[in-house]
C-alpha cells in the first residue's frame, strides 16, 4: 500500500483470508462484493509490481489479485497457494 491503481491490497487479502481460515467462502464472496468498492477490488491490479517492492512479507501480490478476483468475484474455488 498504497496500490498506484487504488486496489485495497491488505483489505482484499483479509476477505480471502477468512474465508478461507473459517471454511465460510460464501461470506468472504458476499463481503467482497457488497463491503469492498468496486475500484478497490482486485481486478483492478495492473501488475505493475510497486506494491511487491514494498511488501514486508515478500508476497507475489501481482500474481495472486487474479487468483483472488477469481475465487471471491467469480466464484472459483478457492486456493492455498499460487499454481506452478
């Protein structure tokens, strides 16, 4: 943070998280779509790879806002890690 294209990095991670976390895909699917605006959400990463400079924790945040956008926006399942 911040994401030059407005994406809510820490925000979009913390819905993925839980629904993950505490098995309740639904919600995280629900809360998504209803409490993140639509500018803030994932889909929105242009890969430009500024946030994965200033990451603490070294996260391929490019690589993962599709995945994401994926599970929480289009209903795919969900994923433990990054595909090979």
């Amino acid at each position: 943070m911040p994401c030059p294209n407005g994406v809510n990095i820490p925000r979009v991670f913390e819905t993925y998280n839980e629904g993950l976390i505490y098995n309740h895909q639904d919600g995280a699917r629900q809360a998504y779509t209803r409490w993140i605006p639509e500018l803030e959400r994932a889909n929105n990463c242009i890969d430009c790879n500024n946030c994965e400079d200033l990451c603490p924790q070294s996260i391929l945040v490019s690589q993962w806002m599709p995945v994401v956008h994926g599970v929480l926006g289009e209903g795919k399942p969900y994923v433990k890690s990054l595909p090979v």
